[in-house]
C-alpha cells in the first residue's frame, strides 16, 4: 500500500487556497470602496486569485517527492514512486511519530525515515497498519 499526498487531498487544499484567494480579492475590492480616490490596480486583485493558489502548487511539488509503500514484511522509501530510497523490514522500526509540515518520522533500527505531506486520517492509518504488523512499534 502507498502513503503520500493524494490526488484527492491536493484537490481539497488547491480548493481551500483558491476559497482565500478569493475572499481576499472581496476584500481588496470593498477595501477600494473606503480609500480615497487615486489610482486603482484592478489586476492585483487578479494576481491575487492566480498567485495563492499558486503557492499551493508550489508546496504540492514539494510535498509529493517523498512515498512510503508498505507491504507484508517490508517498507519501501521512494521518490516520486519510481526511485527506491531506502528499504528495511518492519520489524526493524522502533518508533513512529508526527513530525513538521504535516510530516511523519519513522524511526528504524538504522535510520530515520521521514514523510511529508500526510493528512492526519493518512498518518493514522499508516501507524494503525505498520503496529499491526509489529506490536512493537511506539508512538512518539
């Protein structure tokens, strides 16, 4: 099974980005109404709409770089599922935890394994599954 960003939470955030960007843009425009006359950029309010968005675009090529596939015994570390990082048994992983940027941080017996870009409903699922292969596992 992979864990990473989906399709499916990049399309809720590019949503809520674009819902800001846009109750910004409102705002911009009752704003004009309350300043004095002189000149008025209406194509700000454009770059607005275009440019937070944006900004989510950014992060989601960020994001996405990193994927963990886990199957029965093992645990893969991959970028953009096609490169293979790091492999290790998972009854080698001592610890599993939160980390920053919505990250998660698989402590194994040799290295650190770090995720990013995991809604919390993915995280959790990730630690129910690979405790219930290894009981051994901790939270952090």
């Amino acid at each position: 099974m992979w864990y990473g960003l989906t399709r499916e939470n990049i399309v809720h955030g590019l949503i809520v980005f674009f819902a800001i960007s846009v109750v910004a843009a409102l705002f911009g425009l009752i704003g004009v109404q309350f300043e004095k006359p002189g000149p008025r950029n209406y194509w700000a309010l454009l770059f607005l709409v275009a440019a937070i968005p944006g900004i989510w675009l950014v992060l989601v090529a960020i994001l996405t770089i990193t994927w963990l596939k886990v199957g029965n015994e093992q645990v893969e570390w991959y970028l953009w599922k096609k490169i293979r990082i790091l492999s290790c048994p998972i009854a080698e992983i001592t610890h599993i935890g939160g980390g920053s940027f919505s990250a998660v941080v698989i402590k194994t017996k040799r290295c650190t394994i770090r995720l990013f870009g995991l809604h919390h409903r993915d995280r959790m699922r990730l630690a129910e599954h690979l405790m219930e292969i290894n009981n051994n596992i901790r939270w952090l």
